[in-house]
C-alpha cells in the first residue's frame, strides 16, 4: 500500500510540469505562427496606377492589388485604402494600403504625383481679322483667359508685337498665356494695314474704283448682323431721321429685325452665312454655297432676291491667300457674271477694332465726309459704340448739307483687288 501512494503522488507532482509544458509549446507555436504569418502576409500589385494623375481627374483609375498569406489570396473584404490622394491638389502624394487578417495586417504605399497638363483658354475680343489705314489709331481688344487650375488667367496675358499703323503691311499679333504648371495657350490677331484711299481718284477697268456713288451722299452701311442687342436702337435712330442705310446680313439672330430692316426701307444685302474666312474662302464652290443660304433667308423674310453684296474683309483683304490663292480675283469675276453688285467702302467707322470709343468713331466718320464724292461707311450693327454714336454721325450729316441713301447696283465702290 506504501508503495503505491508513493506511485501516485509522483504522478500528481509531475501533473504541473506537463500542463505547464504543453502551454509553453502552445504558446510558441502561437508565436512562431505570428511571426511568420506576420512575415507572410503581402501586399502585391496587380495593376499598377498611373504614377501622374491628372489634376481633377474624374477617369482616375485606382491599382489592382492583391493580398495573401501564407501564399492564400485573402484580397477579398481585407484590402483597405487609408490614405487617398487629392486630386484636387498638385503635387507629390501616396495612396497606402492595408490589409489585415486575424492577428495579421500589413501596408503598402504607392507613390503618385497629381499634375495638370490643361493648357488655358484663351479668347480673343473682338474680330481676329482686321483692317486699318495707314495712320489710324489701332486700339487693342484685349482677350479673355482662364485655367482650370489657376482660374482668371487675364492679367496675365502678353501681346507682342506692337502695332505700327505708320506704314502699309500685315501685323500679326500673337497673344500668350501660361498658367502655374507650365502649360501656355497662343492666339493670334491679323491686322491689315491698307493705304489710306484718295477719294477723288477713280481708276480705270474697275480694279480700285473709290468714288463710291453720288458726290455729297453718305451712305451708312452695316455688316455681320442683326444683332439683337443693338440693331433695334440704330433701327430707331434712322426712323426718327428718316435716313435710310444698307445692312449686309448674314445667318445670325433675329428673322425680325432683317424684317424690320426691309419693312423701313433700308436694303437688305448679303454679307454671307458664317462670316469664316476659312470656310467661305477655300473655293468658290465653298463661298457661292455659303452665300446662297444668306440669299434663301432673305427671300423667305422679305419675299425678294437680292444683288447686292459685301465680301468679310472686303474684296481687297489679303487673309484669303491662306486658304486659296486668286479667290478674291476668281469670286470677283462671278460676281459679275452672275450679276451681283459688291460693295467696299472709302469711310471706315473703325468699329471693328480700330477703336471702342463712339467718340473716335464719330470723328473718324465726320472727318473723312466729303461733298466732292459719295461716302460709303463702313460700320458693324454688332458694336455697342456703334450704336452710341449714330445718333450723332446722322445729325452732323443732315445738318451739313448731306443727304443719305441706300446703295444700289448704280453704285460703284471697288477696292483694288489684291488676290
């Protein structure tokens, strides 16, 4: 009997020392299986991001990653994005990742760097196209800029070179913006500089004729409306006076005002439909089917065809070299043939660019009338200064002697051709 307790209490001393073993092994083998596991679990990168993002950039793409552990994908519901990038925001930034699993989590960063590549916008005021006389006060438009980054970008614009009006000749004018990052928008402006006409010289053979109708008659002419932000005021003033003008249209805004216009007897000419260069001057196929849509417009709101014309830029402009060399001269010729009557002028108001003053527009009219020849002016019913100053430019004719007329067919007025 001794010997058995004996027995059994060896037994129960030992007891403790296996339990207490077991839990050590357990317990390493929780440990090694965290280390390693720590140490196998990864991130990887499926498909990777695009290292330059573009600023604001609703296409951005984000990488395809994938995570395992103990090479099992657990990428399911265990890849978290914690730190996103600002698009709104240039500059260097990280995308990090984690990902966890049990006891298990790891990171992953992956460096990107927000750009903007948008260049500017840039807008010219006023026409791209203009045409002076030698001497002529050029007063500059100015232009429009704006990026999508920096946001008003107007300040900031330069305009090279100057213009000399002193000598006969082109000037273009080159506008340029850059924005923060670099990037730069140029626009240009062409300025053509003509001889200042003689009014009392009339060529032969119709190349340059510039008497331009009845001595001591003004004719006011109005291209590249209507517009329904002043057409209607310069309407009033010439009702009031009883002066009647010749309005080139093209395929711009209000049918009832090209009513109106011949409904009070003023003469409702061409001017053509888009007014683009580029378009209109490319062939003569290209001009005459640009042209005959100005002609259907005016047929159905007048009920009358017209033979009456003015070219964009008038027939002695030289832009037109850019898009067919001779159209000028070849569009002159039809015109003849099929029986139109063009018109150019010998009085440029300089609305179009030359000046945004009424006040200088005024002058540059009343100065240039003379009672020895007719005076074909030249004015755009699109200008606001235009309509400030009309009032002005009908009563200094009515009240010296002047009288006003539409043009008609009879009326020769023909810059000298120079393509």
């Amino acid at each position: 009997m001794e010997k058995e307790e004996i027995v059994t209490k060896r037994k129960i001393k030992k007891a403790p020392i296996i339990i207490i073993s077991i839990i050590v092994l357990l317990i390493i083998l929780i440990v090694t299986f965290i280390i390693i596991g720590k140490q196998s679990i990864k991130i990887e990168i499926v498909k990777d991001v695009n290292k330059e993002i573009n600023y604001k950039d609703e296409n951005f793409i984000y990488p395809t990653l994938k995570c395992s552990i103990y090479g099992k994908d657990i990428s399911k519901n265990n890849i978290k994005l914690i730190e996103d990038v600002n698009l709104a925001k240039l500059g260097e930034q990280k995308l990090k990742y984690k990902c966890s699993k049990w006891f298990f989590e790891t990171e992953y960063e992956i460096n990107v760097k927000v750009v903007d590549k948008v260049p500017p916008e840039l807008t010219l005021n006023g026409d791209v196209e203009l045409s002076l006389y030698v001497g002529d006060k050029y007063e500059e438009k100015g232009a429009l800029a704006s990026d999508n980054v920096d946001g008003d970008l107007t300040a900031k614009i330069s305009v090279e070179p100057q213009v000399d009006t002193s000598k006969e000749g082109t000037i273009e004018l080159v506008y340029s913006v850059t924005d923060s990052s670099g990037n730069t928008t140029t626009a240009k402006r062409s300025i053509k500089v003509n001889k200042k006409p003689d009014s009392n010289k009339t060529s032969s053979g119709g190349s340059s004729s510039l008497g331009c109708g009845e001595a001591g008659v003004i004719y006011l002419t109005f291209d590249d409306g209507p517009s329904t932000s002043y057409t209607a005021h310069i309407l009033d003033v010439l009702k009031k006076y009883n002066v009647k003008a010749t309005f080139f249209v093209t395929g711009r805004e209000s049918d009832a005002l090209i009513k109106r216009e011949f409904d009070e007897g003023h003469a409702v000419a061409v001017h053509t439909w888009t007014h683009d260069y580029g378009k209109i001057y490319k062939s003569s196929d290209a001009f005459w089917s640009d042209m005959q849509k100005v002609q259907n417009r005016i047929k159905k709101i007048t009920g009358e065809d017209t033979k009456l014309f003015r070219f964009p830029g008038g027939s002695s402009n030289t832009v037109s070299r850019k898009y067919k060399s001779g159209i000028m001269t070849q569009l002159a010729k039809e015109m003849n043939e099929k029986g139109y009557a063009y018109f150019d002028w010998n009085i440029s108001s300089g609305d179009a660019g030359g000046t945004t003053d009424p006040n200088v527009e005024y002058k540059n009219v009343v100065n240039s009338l003379s009672k020895k020849r007719g005076n074909v002016v030249l004015m755009h019913d699109i200008k606001k200064h235009t309509s400030d100053s009309i009032e002005r430019m009908v009563k200094y004719g009515l009240d010296n002697g002047y009288t006003f007329k539409v043009l008609t067919g009879d009326v020769i007025c023909h810059q000298r051709i120079n393509n």
